[in-house]
C-alpha cells in the first residue's frame, strides 16, 4: 500500500510470475538477517546493493527509488506491527512483562543491520505507534498490488505443471481463502478502510479462535517442525554456546 513500494514492486518483483518462490527467498532473507550474526551483516548490505538502482514509474509519472529512506524504513519498521500482531493472534500465552520492549529493541538493531537512517528509527514503543498510525493515514494508499496479492492467494501458483493443477486446485483455494482471511484480520483497521475491506465483530471472533487453534497445534509439534531451518538451527547454537559457556564457568582453575 505504500505508493513507492507499490509501484515498484509492480513492475519490477517477480511476484506475479513466481509468487512461492518470491515469498520463499523475502522470508529465508529475514531469517538471515535476524539468525545470521556476520551473515547477517553481509544480507544486509546485499540487498542495499541489490535494490540501489532498482527503480519505477508510476502512472502519473513519478519515479519512485527503492532505497529512499522512508519506504526503505516501512518495510523494516512493519515487521515489530506484525510481531505484535502475531503474539496477539496466534501465541499460546500473553506475551511476558518486557517482551514486548525486548522485541522492538531488537527490531531497531535489525534496522540499523539494514541501514535505515538512524532518523527514521523510532526512540520508543510510542514514538513507533505515532510513526506507524501517521504512516497507515497519510501515506498508505489502495495501490493495485494489495489487491493482487489478496486475489492471487486462491490461486494454483504461476508454473505449476498441467497435470497437477487438478489436485492442487482445492487446496489452494482452501488454504488462499484462509490466507486472505487472515490477511485482512491483520491489517489495521484504517488501511482496511482504505482498501475497501468489510471487517466486522464476527469475523474478529473468527480470527482469534483460528489464532488459538493454530497456536495450539503448533505448540504440540516438535521443534523441528515448528521452526523455519535458519531459526531452528540458531535455536541449536545458542543452547550448544549456552552449553559450552557454563563448561567453561566451571573448568578447573
């Protein structure tokens, strides 16, 4: 929704034509440069150098950069709505006191790995909250991508051989139906009203007991299971350190 990345993933992502593959690599980016430690850094300039001379028209012929400051610091700064979002529809607990501070503490390391002007980061939970609602109210737009993207979920992707499309059919439109409906639920209510996008109680009630069914079954999955390889594997390595370090607290001296 917002107008630059808009315009510019319309017409330069590959998401219409390649949307798993798309969401796979953006996903397995983020996992790198949250788990990565040095790799981390070395995403991080990656896809600066990456998007530096990526760069798109709109209609009324306006060139919008994929680096300019401030889309460059909505698609970080996003990710700490979309933590708080999650842990209040699909987290088996409430979140524990501080948690909350601790994760966009985190996000604001993540977004100087990402090289987002220290300008644009905000001080506090508060400042992030006025940034953000300022953001959905006076920048965000209906662009023609948010409306592709929720039309495109209930789809077969882009590529799949003929003979499968059959079977997959079903599941896609199951598994895109409720893909769309969560999608919704998770957008704040001014960028829905933007949209054009019906939300009332019911379908709220709808949404936080899908959250706790997910959350729960996904509580009772092994480890393995419940993590994406990048997380799951730095998950192993901080208990491996956690291990060695008392090891080394308790070597003979």
């Amino acid at each position: 929704m917002h107008p630059t990345i808009g315009t510019v993933v319309d017409q330069r992502s590959s998401f219409r034509v390649d949307p798993v593959g798309r969401a796979i690599r953006s996903f397995t980016s983020v996992q790198t440069w949250i788990y990565g430690g040095q790799t981390a850094i070395e995403e991080g300039e990656r896809l600066r150098k990456m998007h530096a001379t990526i760069s798109a028209q709109d209609e009324e012929g306006r060139t919008h950069h994929a680096l300019s400051a401030g889309p460059w610091a909505w698609v970080h700064l996003t990710g700490f709505y979309a933590a708080v979002v999650a842990a209040r529809y699909f987290a088996v607990e409430e979140p524990e006191p501080g948690e909350e501070q601790q994760v966009f503490e985190e996000f604001m390391r993540l977004g100087r790995i990402l090289q987002v002007p220290e300008r644009m980061l905000p001080a506090t939970i508060a400042d992030y909250w006025t940034y953000f609602d300022d953001m959905v109210e006076n920048t965000l737009v209906d662009h023609k991508v948010a409306y592709d993207v929720l039309d495109m979920m209930a789809r077969v992707p882009p590529g799949t051989p003929a003979a499968l499309r059959p079977v997959l059919a079903p599941f896609s439109a199951v598994s895109g139906h409720v893909g769309r409906f969560v999608t919704i639920g998770t957008l704040p209510a001014a960028a829905r009203d933007k949209l054009g996008l019906s939300w009332d109680d019911a379908d709220e009630r709808r949404l936080r007991r899908l959250g706790k069914a997910i959350a729960r079954s996904t509580a009772g999955l092994p480890e393995r299971l419940r993590y994406m390889p990048i997380a799951y594997r730095a998950r192993q390595a901080a208990r491996a350190q956690a291990r060695l370090d008392r090891t080394l607290a308790e070597r003979p001296m």
